[in-house]
C-alpha cells in the first residue's frame, strides 16, 4: 500500500468516528429528552461524555488526515480546490456550533446529577434544561454541516 493510500485509510477511519460518535451522542441525547427521572438523564447525558471524546479525535484526524492527503494526491486534488476550503469552511463553523451546544448539555447533565442525588423527583426545569431549543438547534446544524462535509468528500465538485 502506498503513502496515499494509509492516509486515505486513516482518513476514512477518522471520518467514521466523527459521524458514527456525533451519531451516538444524539441518539443519547434523545433519550435523555424522554426521560423524567433526573438519575436516567444524567446516566444518559453522562454516557455522551465519551462520545465527546470520539468526535474530537476522529474531527481532528479527519482535518489532518484531509490537509495531508491533498498533499500526497495522485489525482492533482490540492488544497486550494474549492470544494476541499468548503470542506475546511464548514469543519470549523460545525466545530463552533458544537461547542455552545454541548456546554448548555454539559449544563443539564450538572443539574440532573445534582437533582438525583437530591431525591430524584422530575423536574419541568430539568426536562427545559435537557431540551434547549438553542442546544437543539446548534447541534442540528453542526450534525448537518458533518454531512455537507461527507457529501463534498464523496462527489468532490468541480474535481478532474
């Protein structure tokens, strides 16, 4: 296998653990938004924390892995091509996104641990904290920025 091929292999491998942990991450996150005891959502919202992890490895890579493969390209792919700095683009405004919506979500997982070690009653303020239109809505866009990325990566626009 040649250089270009490692790095395309590791590329893809990062890729897979943005998508598949921001993936995780929202599937848990629903649940958590159809739970009432604050002892469940926290498990929940708790269980996102490595997933937070994963996507951060696998973003990084996957940026880093990308830069280096315009690098070694046999097809002439550089990284001034338009469709690679959209890519690039929308990497940081997904990361940006991102950040904002997990501190909220980080934020109601605090309250949940508190309020289940304080007799794990519901709480309408804890179901608000865990379904934040604006953590909603910022983690939405980011998971469809990662899309847009994948579609860019795949069909490469205006690539020879």
């Amino acid at each position: 296998m040649s250089t270009y091929d490692w790095l395309l292999v590791f590329h893809l491998l990062a890729a897979f653990c943005l998508v598949s942990g921001s993936v995780v991450a929202g599937i848990l996150h629903w649940l958590a938004m159809r739970r009432d005891r604050p002892s469940e959502i926290a498990l929940l919202l708790g269980l996102v924390r490595p997933m937070v992890v994963v996507i951060g490895v696998g973003s990084l890579a996957a940026l880093g892995f990308g830069i280096w493969l315009t690098q070694d390209d046999p097809d002439g792919i550089s990284l001034t091509d338009g469709w690679v700095i959209a890519a690039i683009v929308l990497w940081f405004a997904a990361g940006a996104l991102a950040g904002p919506a997990g501190k909220r979500l980080r934020h109601a997982r605090e309250l949940a641990e508190r309020m289940a070690a304080d007799g794990d009653g519901p709480s309408e303020a804890l179901h608000d904290a865990v379904a934040d239109r604006t953590a909603l809505v910022l983690n939405y866009v980011s998971f469809a920025m990662v899309i847009a990325i994948l579609v860019l990566m795949v069909f490469k626009p205006g690539a020879g």
